[in-house]
C-alpha cells in the first residue's frame, strides 16, 4: 500500500507492519557480540537517509546517571550546577531538561530549591521507579514527565528480569498506563537498544506505546538509551548496532516524531560524541549528557562537547554562552575536589597547551597556527604554552601572563625580576640533566617560592 509521507512528501511503501516475536530463547546476537572477543561491526549495505530536525537540543541526567559514578552532589552542588547550566543554555533552552532523582529527601530538596530558582530551563524532570506510589510523587511535585525504564534488549528480559519478550511488553505497558492514568508524561528509556531485536521487539513495542499515547491524548518520549556504548555511527551498518538504523527505524516504522525522540549513549568504545551527533543528523531532536561526561563506566555524552557540536552543525551557538563551560570546570574543581583529567577538550588544563618547542614558537607568534580556535574569546581560555629547555624569557612570562590570567599593568614581561630567577631555575634542571618536561604544579610551586607568596600554586 502506498502513502503520502508527510515527512518526505514522497509516496512511501507503508506495508512493514512488525509484530512481537515472542521467542523461547533470547537472541543474543552472539555473531556480534560473543564474549570472549571485542564485538565485531557488521554492515549490510542498506543506507538510511540523514534527515535533522528542524529544532535540536541537548537534555542532561548529570543529577540522575552521572551522580551515580561519584560521590553525590550537595543540594547546594546541584543548585549551583543547575544555575551554571542554565547560563550556558542560554535564553532559548537549548539544554533543554534536566534530570532529577527523587527518592530520598535530599533529593526532593534539591527538586525543590531548583523549582524554587523559577528559571524556565532547562525543564526538571524526574527518573523513578516504576509504581503507582512514585507517579503520585511526581505529580505532586508538579513535575510534568518522568522517565522510566523499559529494558529491550533479550539480555535485560531474560537474564534479568527472567521473563518472555511478551510478559516484559505487557509489564511495560501496564507501567505506561499507571502514569497516564496520573496525568505525568512518561519518558521510556529503551536500555540496552544496541543489543536488541529491533524488528522484534523494540518496533512493535513502540508502536503499542503509541497507540496508549494516541487513546491517553499524553505524549509519550522515546529514549534510545546505549547502555554499553555499542552504537556506531557508520552508514550502512546492520542492526543492532547502527544509530542511524535506530534512529530511523523508529521514526519510519513506529511514527516517533524527532520532538519525542531522545539519545542517550555511553563512551566505552569512544563513541559518544560521534554517537550523538548522528543521532541529531538522523531525526533525534534530543541527545542526552552529563556535565563532563562523568557516568557509569567510562562515562555518557560530555555535555559540553555537544554544546560545540551544535556551534558546529547550525553555524552559531543560537544564544548558548560557552564561556560557562569553565565556569563549570572551575566549580567542579574548586568546589567539588573532581580532578579533570587535565587533556579533556575544552575543560582540562592542558586542553590548548602546547608543549613542542616548534609549536610553542609559532603560538608566540601568531596563537591561530596552533590553536583550534580563540579559546579565550570562546572559553575564557587563553593559549597555553609549556615550559621546557627551549623556553626564551619571553615565553616564560607569555606562560606566566596566560597562567595567572594576568592583564594590564599586572603583566610580567621579560625583564621581571621573578621570569629571570624562573629561567635560571629552568636552566639549571635541564643543564643538570632533566630530560622530561616540567610539570605545572613544579612552576607554580617554584614560582610561588621565588615570588614569596605573591603568584599563589593553583588548583589542577
């Protein structure tokens, strides 16, 4: 049967309807993913169109999946992240939603003191457990959508939960029913996507949720949630392992519009970003990411790093503030104690330090031949460069002008008392037969010495 695809304009195929297969034994794709071996990339050679919305966001869980990698934040820590956030997603609210936990009391005060800041983003949400007593939690909150998880893959239904395909769907939809019948939006977080039977399972058991979003007259939001990080951003991959298959394939085949369409990767195999941004260039309005990507195992989508993507994909960070980025590295540093692995993009110290004797020379003269852009315009985030053997006097006192963030009448040039007794020091290391670079904690802490106090050692 023919159709005319209000999304392409164009008379499409609309015969594929995919129903539960209820299988005895789970499929676990062990030609993929076989235990023992690194998981293999299989193509097919069936290539999806890229399609990006007209709109795209960026939704966070740094107060959900990210607090559950470290030591939870303070209510105060979560306010003044939620408020940094804000800044930086600027007046349109492209970082979108933020996630909250709301089990305990500390974490419905922080609900609250949030609700309390009357900022219209990004949205609060919630994550709970899914019963009927925490639907009436989050009603009473007056938060408008929650998640909830609806695992998918046979992995989840049959080692964890030890149920049947059909009895997990049907668990599901109960759940899904609970929270319409509380007037609260449910966001289901499809776990472990990339390692399940797409056509299936997941299909068949969207569409069932969008016929209860259809009859409930609430919208429903999916999330496709890469538990472990397998997605792949290469066309013409087989699923389950494809994001654009994904990403297409519940648009296509299920009806899911981009506005209610979520990414939510993790970055065992370093493809998060990559991951993301696909999912963005494929149909997902929303991708899903944590404050310096810190989360379970190796982490989720930095935050951050999509903030840059978007500036990159729409030509113009559309009234986002980037220079909140350090702020937020600087709070995460100095009032959390989280040491940033210092060669982390945009956050880490050393993120535009350049330590090559030849690269440092052309810094010096002209920053743009060795910088990716003017980070300090950006970023707040002068170019750096290392001291090492090769650093004349200007350059030390370049690195001390970029370091301390001096400005004005505050900037040391080459004749300073404290960059000459730096460069003898220097000389003195190397000439005694130092052969590996000096740290920043060593110049700061001899900097502070020779200076007696004046230039203080900074945080890493």
């Amino acid at each position: 049967m023919l159709e005319l695809s209000p999304k392409t304009n164009l008379l499409e195929e609309n015969a594929y309807k995919y129903s539960l297969q209820d299988v005895r034994d789970p499929n676990l794709f062990r030609d993929v993913y076989n235990y023992e071996e690194v998981p293999k990339v299989g193509f097919n050679h069936t290539r999806v169109p890229m399609s990006m919305p007209e709109n795209i966001w960026i939704t966070d869980t740094t107060f959900r999946d990210g607090q559950q990698s470290i030591n939870p934040y303070t209510v105060d820590q979560i306010v003044d992240l939620f408020k940094l956030m804000s800044k930086l997603g600027g007046p349109y609210g492209l970082i979108r939603m933020s996630e909250f936990f709301v089990y305990s009391e500390r974490d419905r005060e922080a609900v609250a003191r949030c609700q309390d800041l009357g900022l219209r983003f990004p949205e609060i949400t919630t994550w709970i457990r899914a019963t009927r007593e925490d639907f009436k939690l989050v009603k009473d909150l007056g938060i408008r959508e929650t998640g909830i998880l609806v695992s998918c893959s046979d992995y989840h239904i049959f080692k964890k939960l030890k149920m049947t395909r059909k009895e997990a769907m049907e668990m599901y939809l109960d759940t899904v029913r609970e929270a319409f019948n509380a007037g609260v939006m449910p966001r289901c977080h499809l776990e472990d996507i990339t390692r399940a039977d797409f056509y299936g399972f997941v299909v068949p058991f969207v569409n069932e949720l969008m016929k209860l979003s259809d009859d409930a007259h609430i919208p429903v939001r999916i999330r496709a949630c890469d538990t472990m990080g397998y997605g792949v951003p290469y066309s013409e991959v087989s699923l389950p392992r494809s994001v654009p298959g994904i990403i297409y394939g519940l648009q296509h085949y299920s009806g899911v519009t981009s506005d209610m369409l979520e990414w939510h990767g993790h970055n065992d195999f370093y493809k998060a970003v990559s991951n993301a941004a696909t999912a963005w260039l494929f149909g997902a309005s929303g991708v899903n990411c944590t404050l310096l990507g810190i989360g379970e195992r190796t982490g989720n989508v930095p935050l951050e790093a999509m903030v840059f993507e978007y500036a990159s994909l729409r030509g113009s960070f559309d009234g986002m503030d980037p220079t909140v980025i350090t702020d937020i590295a600087d709070y995460y540093r100095n009032e959390i104690g989280y040491k940033i692995p210092p060669m982390t993009p945009f956050v880490g110290r050393n993120f535009n330090l350049t330590r090559a004797g030849i690269h440092a020379d052309g810094l010096l003269k002209d920053e743009e031949i060795y910088n990716i852009f003017d980070t300090e315009k950006i970023l707040k985030r002068p170019a750096m460069v290392a001291i090492n053997k090769n650093s004349g006097l200007a350059g030390i006192a370049y690195w001390m002008n970029q370091n301390y963030v001096l400005r004005g009448d505050d900037m040391v040039d080459k004749h300073d008392p404290v960059v000459l007794k730096l460069k003898e020091w220097v000389d003195a290391e190397y000439e005694g037969g130092r052969t590996s670079m000096l740290s920043n904690d060593e110049i700061e802490g001899k900097i502070e010495e020779i200076s007696n106090g004046k230039y203080k050692r900074r945080n890493s």
